[in-house]
C-alpha cells in the first residue's frame, strides 16, 4: 500500500519507519526543508531507542522515502496521515490545532481518487469534522474519508508500542475507510492486535479520556505519597498492595515528581477545555492538571528542606532533566520546574541527563552542565535524583562521597533503599517512605 505521512516529527517519523518495516511504500513529507535533508542523510532528530535502525533500514529497502513535495506524495497515496504537533495553545490551552488544518488545506488539491486521511495527531473531538470540511469546501471534488486514527506510543518505547499494540483505534464515518484502515494494519493481525473501530468523534475521545486516566492515576499515587510521608508509611509497598487488585493493576502507579511530557500536560489541559467547552465540566481533571504543576515546583522545596532553611549559594547536582528516561524531551519535564525553584532560592545548578542536555539549554538557563554523574557532583550539596535512567541505578557512592561537600542524596523517583544508601555515610531523602527521623521516632514507639 502506498501510504503518505505528514509531519517528520516524533509521531510522524517513528509511524513511518513502522509503516515502512511492514512492508507499505511510505513517504514521509515536511516543510522543513533541513529536516527533509538530515533525514535523507540518515540524520534522526530526536532521540528514540532503534529509531536510527529502523529508519535506515527502510529508507535501504526503498520502502521509506523522505520529501517536502507534498502533491506527488498525496497524490499518488491511498492512505495519507496528518501527524503534526498539537500544542497547547497560548493563552487559553485549547489544543493549537493550526497544523492540522494547514495541512488538511494543503493536500485537498492533491486528492485524485479515493483517499483515506488519517488523523494521527491528538486531537479534541470534532477535529475530524473540520478536516473533511475544510477538504471538501477546497476541493468539492475530492472522493475522501476522513478517519481518527489517534497514537498510543510511549517515548522510549515507541517502536515496540507500534508494533505490539494494546488495541488499535479507528474512528470511521465512510465505510469505505474500514477496507483500507484494515489493510494499512493487516501486518499485525498474527500478533493479535483489536482493530477498535468507532465513531469519529468517539475515537477522538478515547486518546484524550486514556491519557487523563493515565495522569490522574499518576498524581493520584502521588498524593498518596505525601500522606505516606506524613504518617510514617511506604508509597511503594501501598502502590504495591492496591495495584494486585486487578481492577486497579500496578502501572502508573510510582510515585515521584510529577508528570511531563509531550502528552499528558497538554492533553489533559485540552480536554479540560473541551469540556468547558461544551458545559459538561471534569472536575476530577481539572484538579490532576493543578495539582501536578504544584508538585513540581514541591520538588524544589522538597529539596531546599533536605538542604536546610536557607540555600542561597548552596550547590544542588541534578541527575536527570528529561520527563522520563530513553527520551531527549523536555516538553513539561519536573526537572524545568525544580531548576527554576532552585535558583530562585538561590542555589547553583549543576545537571547531568544522558540525551538531554542538549534540549535543556534550550528551556534552563545558568545550569552547569557536566559530562558525567560524578564531575555533575563535585563539590554539591545535595545530589538529586530526578530521572531513573539506567545509568543512575548503580552508582559509586563511595566515589559520590569523596567528590561532594555534603553527603546528602534526595531520590525523588525511590530508586534506591534508605539503608543501602546510608551504610556508604549519606542521609537520603525519597519520595512517600518514611524519613530518617520517623523510622527513628517510629521504631522507639514500637519500643
């Protein structure tokens, strides 16, 4: 199948690498006429583990073809995806849905024949009304069908989440478009994969609704953590027992800084907004989105206790500033937020993250940015765990300890045990387990 994807971004690129590996003749088009001339190199611009393989193995294969011609791709595709970003929009966080219906105006001259597009990108419901609206009043002669097709992709992840999907959503509204929606999947049938398919609107829905749920369970166990804290409780053994029950299940359910990202921040304030929208307000979301943008900036003060009441010229080494590990995102990261609160109090800020620093000074400014863990440490303070990348999960902290001025190390991800991490002399702080002082206070009770 001949397939067009529009926008060279995250989702656009690591779905048309995808497309390509099943075998469909892909074309992958952007107005970035640099970004055209990276790919073409074989130049990836984001980070995303076995992207680069993937994309250079297809691109070999002359199944993935990179271009800013947009009629020759469109027009001879049966099946075309809008995959441009979404971003909040200023002012009001209404998704920015400018992109999208650039592009929906820029490809109805190209339609030919039959054509399915597919929105890809994360969308409020009604978008897909729009598109075929402002197709049709373009080109009144465009045979089109107008499908939701939203992505579920984790950064880091993203390949094996194409691949092996948990289900597939397809908004439909022409059945003409199951035919070739069907088709454009068949590669993943033996792995089993649900094909969903459902109202247009309703699949637009389900990606905002999914990623809600997601967020608001995040904070949820958040929350949870600071109680934990307060009455001398283990978050992690908490998260543990109620995520057995299976309506519940244990993932997201890790307490730590709060939530970023190019996904949950923007979706949950979109959908917020389309709610207001439409007068059915969401309470339950409205208060995750707030409560999670006070967490982060609760991270920095988290961190200036440990410290003590004053951190003025105090020195503070951050491991980690992407939202998550195996991405170099920094869309919404907690790091951006525990940065900022950090300096105002008066700290310097030494950083060290192992993809992206680079994107960091683009969003941080008067960060010391170091090569490694340990030239990050020298001479700070404290040393804050903010990222649980691989590389931070086994440290020398004998080593930690001979380079910092105070051995004083705040785990705001719960990677390591308190016990471990004081049998090398370091006082650890972490996120929704008991502190020093309450096990002490807790265990001469018990006495």
């Amino acid at each position: 199948m001949r397939i067009a994807v529009i926008g060279s971004g995250y989702v656009g690129l690591v779905s048309g690498a995808c497309l390509a590996d099943f075998g469909h003749e892909v074309t992958c088009v952007d107005s970035d006429d640099a970004k055209i001339a990276a790919l073409k190199r074989g130049s990836i611009p984001i980070y995303e583990p076995g992207l680069d393989q993937l994309v250079a193995k297809n691109a070999a294969a002359g199944r993935l073809l990179f271009t800013n011609g947009l009629d020759a791709a469109v027009s001879s595709a049966e099946a075309v995806f809008i995959a441009v970003g979404t971003p909040s929009r200023r002012g009001d966080g209404h998704a920015d849905l400018s992109y999208v219906y650039a592009v929906a105006r820029d490809i109805a001259p190209s339609i030919r024949r039959f054509t399915v597009v597919i929105t890809k990108s994360t969308v409020p419901v009604g978008t897909g009304d729009e598109v075929e609206r402002i197709i049709r009043e373009a080109n009144p002669d465009a045979d089109v069908a107008v499908v939701s097709n939203p992505e579920f992709l984790r950064e880091g992840a993203a390949i094996e989440d194409f691949k092996r999907p948990d289900r597939i959503v397809i908004g439909i509204e022409d059945e003409r478009a199951r035919a070739v929606m069907t088709e454009v999947y068949r590669p993943l049938y033996l792995n089993k994969a649900p094909l969903i398919f459902t109202a247009r609107r309703t699949s637009e829905l389900i990606k905002y609704a999914a990623n809600a749920f997601l967020a608001m369970k995040i904070t949820f166990i958040n929350e949870i953590a600071d109680l934990c804290e307060a009455v001398g409780s283990n978050v992690q053994d908490v998260a543990h027992g109620i995520g057995l029950d299976k309506r519940i299940g244990g993932k997201f359910l890790h307490a730590g800084p709060g939530y970023g990202g190019s996904c949950f921040p923007k979706d949950t304030l979109a959908l917020v907004k389309t709610a207001q929208d439409y007068g059915s307000p969401l309470r339950l979301i409205e208060t995750t989105v707030a409560i999670n943008d006070q967490r982060k900036r609760a991270m920095a003060r988290k961190v200036s206790r440990a410290i003590g009441a004053d951190i003025r010229g105090k020195t503070v080494a951050l491991l980690g500033l992407t939202f998550k590990p195996n991405t170099d995102d920094m869309r919404d990261s907690p790091a951006i937020s525990i940065v900022q609160g950090l300096q105002d109090g008066g700290a310097l800020v030494t950083a060290f993250d192992p993809e992206g620093m680079e994107a960091a000074k683009a969003c941080l400014s008067d960060v010391i940015y170091a090569p490694d863990p340990y030239t990050a440490a020298e001479g700070a303070d404290a040393l804050v765990l903010v990222t649980e990348w691989d590389a931070f999960r086994a440290l020398d902290f004998p080593r930690l300890k001979s380079l910092m001025g105070n051995p004083l190390f705040v785990d705001l991800r719960n990677v390591y045990r308190r016990d471990l991490i004081a049998r090398h002399g370091f006082r650890y702080v972490s996120i929704g387990r008991p502190t020093e002082d309450i096990a002490v206070a807790l265990s001469s009770a018990a006495e």
